[in-house]
C-alpha cells in the first residue's frame, strides 16, 4: 500500500469522485485549503505517478481603475466627438470640451484619439474642430471595454483580431492589464484510482497532537502522521529595516559617541538660513528657480529678530564690523523670506549659531534630506541626503579640520585615503574639498568644507572659530557598499535588498 498523508488522500478521493480530473481552483473550493496547499499534495501525489499535473498558460486581461471609469461612462474622445454631433459637427474646440464636461487634462488626450481615429479633422489656426462622418460608429476598443466591464475573465486568445488589436491599445492606454495566468488540471492515474480506494480503507493520519488525544489516551490507537524533519523547506526573510537606513543609524551612532549633538529642523526653509546667513548675495545664481526648489503656497515665512536680520542686512550691503566690504548692493527683505526646499544641511548649522543654545567647545552634527533640481543620473540625485557638521571652538585651525574629515572618511566610508583640494564657497575661507579612495573601488567626491567666514559668523552673534563641512551621506553608503549607482541606494529590487548587510 502506498503510504499518503491526510490531506494527500483527501486530494486524491476528490479528484477520483469527480470523474478523474478536477481543476486545482475547483479543489480550492472543495478542501477550503490554500493554493501552496494543494499544489504542495498534487506534486507530491505526482511524483509518486498517482496524478498528472496539465499546466495551461493564458493571457488574461483586466480593466484598471481609469479603465473601470471609462467602461462605466464613456471614452474622453467619445465625450468630445459625441458632443461635437449634437452641435451640428463643426465647432470651436474649447466650446466642445466644455459641452463634454472634459476636464483640462483630457482634452488634448481626446483631440488626439479623435484624430487618430479619423473622426474629425482639426484646424489649428482657428481651434475649429469638424466630423467627418455624421454618425460614428462604436469602436473595438469601446466593445471590449463593455466586455471586460460585465466581470468575466477574458482571454486574449480567445478574441478575434480586432478586439485583439484593441486590447493591446487600451494596454498602452493603461485601462487594461494584461497578465499571464497559469491554470492546472489535476489527472488521476490507474495506480492513484487504486491507491485512493485502499486509502479509503486504510486509517486516516493524524496531523496534530491533541489536547483531547493526549488526555483521553486515545493517541495510543490512532496512526500519527510522520514529518521528514530535515526535509527542506521554503526560505523566510523576516523584516529588517533598509541597509541604507541601517547606515545612517551607524553615522548616528558612531558621531554621538564622539560627543557631537544633533541638530534638527525643518525641510522647508527660510532664504534667509538657505542663503543669507551663510553670507550668499541675493542675485547668486544657486537661487534660481533651476538651481533650488521654491514653495508655491505659502510663498513666505518668518525671518530672525530684528538686531540678527539688521546686521546680516548689514553685512551683505557693505560688510558691516566684520571688515569685508560686502557684495555692494540693496537687501531685500522679502527676497529673505522666500520658502524653498532646503538645498543644503548647513543651513541647520545657521540656525544652530543664530539660537546660541551651544557651549564653547562644543560640537553638532546634522543627517539633512535637501533638494536640488538635479539631472538625475548615476552619480546625482534631485533627493539626497548630508551629514552636516560644526565644532566651535576658540584654538581651531585648518588643521583640526583636515583630521576630522580624514577620520570621518576612513571610519564612516571604509576609505583606505584622502585627499584634499582647495575649493571655493561663499560662506567658508579657507575652502576644501574632500575626496576619498578605496581600493577596488577608486576615488569619489564626498563634499566641500572649511572654516566660516566672519561675514558667516560675526552677523550671528558668534567670535569663536567655527569649523563646518557639509558631505553627502549618500556617496559615502556607495563606497561602504561598493555601488557604482546612487540610484541603487534607493532599489526595490528584494533580492539586493535581502542580501545587502552593513559590515
């Protein structure tokens, strides 16, 4: 007798009850098991030559949501062409689409397919749009859309070339799907008809140990169901927080411990921080609209008290106390007001010194989101995040700087070398620009550092030294994970994910 389990003889005795064959959808239904369940018992039952497995793969198509609301309703260029008839087939564009009740978005779209399908011709010189036929008939696409609305599973080999055609049309539209589908037959075979009439005969296996077996004794009489312990089984990944966020919780970690305190703030932001502070004049060209992003509502926020704003005013028109002449020309407050997306961590560190809720020494840190209207390619993002740093200090140099950024580099990034270069920014002099190598892997910018400037500091209400880097997160992951893409940092491909650990 061929040894089965429970539910294998369950699979089995349907199967033979219906006449021999029986989809796995229809045994679903009929055992109340799951899908892994029953294919789990019909391969097992397979493999044993007691049922055969017919695999048949089909195209099935299935409206969208958008696709839902046109099946229900009408087409954008239905709309249009319908409404042009009932105004006598010749009419201005904008007339129609308001007679549609089109919204804005979807009239050019219905202008097209009407064109595309020769309902009408357009004349774009006067917007004039007229029929070309006096009634026009219901396209293929427009039955299929019915079609697929009334519930049914439809197959793409089951329609005729037209509704074919249109089914790839309303695919590229994206008002339909379409998506393999795999259905299964399960055959009975001369030796599994014998073996579920002996399985009938035989005693059912228990699956599950009891409280009632155990207490009753009745576990002694009944025939336990035996598991291969060392079988091998499907394997589980269990939820895990992001390796890129793991990083960034080790930057975290790693820069607390060498006394910095964090600083925090908000992703929308002043010009005034972004900009002013930091000593860049209102006309520099990392203000426009294609180097930073502006907010269209509210368009202006709160600026500093009045003695802060008055002497960074001050600064910026002719230099102030802080012996600069400054950029020479007239201030502008609401210019100082203007709300953008912060296109830099620094201007947390502006915040940090305008507040004086510092000590002297003392050191701050900030893990910054910025924004920047960037090209996105392998080595940009317009969304990418800064570890932003200041020690405050009255003995620091450059030289404390360098230190700091080579240790950063070497212990955060893994980087075998650095190397520094003199670099220009408004808010910092001396300037520096830090790079770092890896073996492997090869050299890679990180970001630009160095000293405030007194225009920086001074308008601020701050005499000591302030040492102050800026360096993107981002690219110090790639080289701690060997990336060669920064858009690879942000992937949802899950077998990367499931085999990125942090070491």
């Amino acid at each position: 007798m061929v040894e089965l389990r429970a539910q294998e003889q369950q699979v089995l005795s349907i199967i033979e009850k219906s006449g021999g064959t029986l989809s796995v959808e229809q045994l679903i239904s009929d055992l109340g098991l799951s899908d892994a369940a029953v294919m789990r018992s019909a391969l097992t039952l397979q493999e044993k030559n007691l049922l055969k497995i017919h695999a048949t793969t089909r195209n099935i198509i299935k409206l969208t949501e958008e696709g839902k609301t046109y099946a229900k309703d009408a087409l954008p260029e239905r709309k249009l062409i319908s409404a042009l008839a009932k105004i006598g087939g010749t009419a201005n564009l904008r007339e129609i689409a308001v007679r549609a009740q089109l919204q804005p978005q979807f009239v050019q779209i219905a202008l097209g397919w009407v064109i595309r399908k020769k309902w009408a011709i357009y004349n774009p010189k006067d917007n004039m749009l007229t029929m070309l036929n006096a009634q026009v008939a219901e396209g293929s696409d427009e039955m299929l859309l019915k079609q697929l609305a009334e519930g049914e599973q439809t197959a793409l080999d089951d329609l005729n070339e037209p509704l074919k055609q249109a089914a790839e049309q309303l695919k590229k539209r994206k008002l339909a799907t379409i998506e393999p589908k795999t259905s299964r037959i399960l055959q009975i075979t001369q030796q599994g008809k014998k073996a579920a009439l002996e399985a009938t005969m035989a005693p059912v296996e228990v699956t599950q140990l009891t409280p009632e077996l155990i207490i009753t004794g009745k576990w002694q009489n009944v025939k336990l169901q035996k598991y291969n312990i060392q079988a091998p089984v499907a394997k589980t990944f269990g939820g895990k927080k992001h390796p890129y966020l793991q990083f960034l919780d080790e930057v975290r970690a790693k820069l607390v411990q060498l006394g910095f305190e964090e600083m925090t703030g908000t992703q929308v932001e002043t010009a005034f921080f972004n900009f002013d502070a930091l000593y860049v004049p209102q006309d520099h060209p990392a203000r426009e609209p294609s180097d930073i992003y502006y907010i269209k509502e509210p368009e202006f926020g709160d600026v500093p008290d009045e003695q802060t704003l008055s002497q960074v005013k001050q600064t910026h028109e002719n230099g102030w106390v802080t012996g600069s002449t400054g950029w020479g020309y007239q201030y502008q407050l609401q210019a100082a007001k203007r709300l953008i997306l912060r296109g830099h961590g620094t201007c947390l560190s502006a915040r940090t010194l305008q507040a004086h809720t510092y000590r002297v020494p003392s050191k701050h840190f900030s893990i910054a989101r910025v924004y920047r209207p960037e090209i996105t390619d392998k080595t940009h993002l317009s969304e990418f995040n800064q570890v932003e740093g200041i020690i405050i200090d009255k003995t620091l140099n450059l030289k404390d700087l360098l230190g700091v950024l080579g240790k950063f580099a070497m212990e955060i990034a893994g980087a075998d070398k650095v190397r520094f270069k003199p670099d220009y920014f408004p808010f910092t002099e001396p300037s520096v620009e830090l790079s770092a190598y890896k073996e492997g892997y090869g050299w890679i910018e990180f970001g630009g550092s160095g000293i405030f400037r007194p225009e920086v500091t001074l308008p601020l209400g701050v005499v000591e030294p302030v040492i102050a880097w800026g360096l993107g997160v981002d690219r110090l992951f790639m080289m701690r994970a060997g990336l060669e893409d920064i858009r690879m940092i942000f992937s949802q491909d899950l077998q990367w994910l499931r085999s990125k650990q942090v070491t």
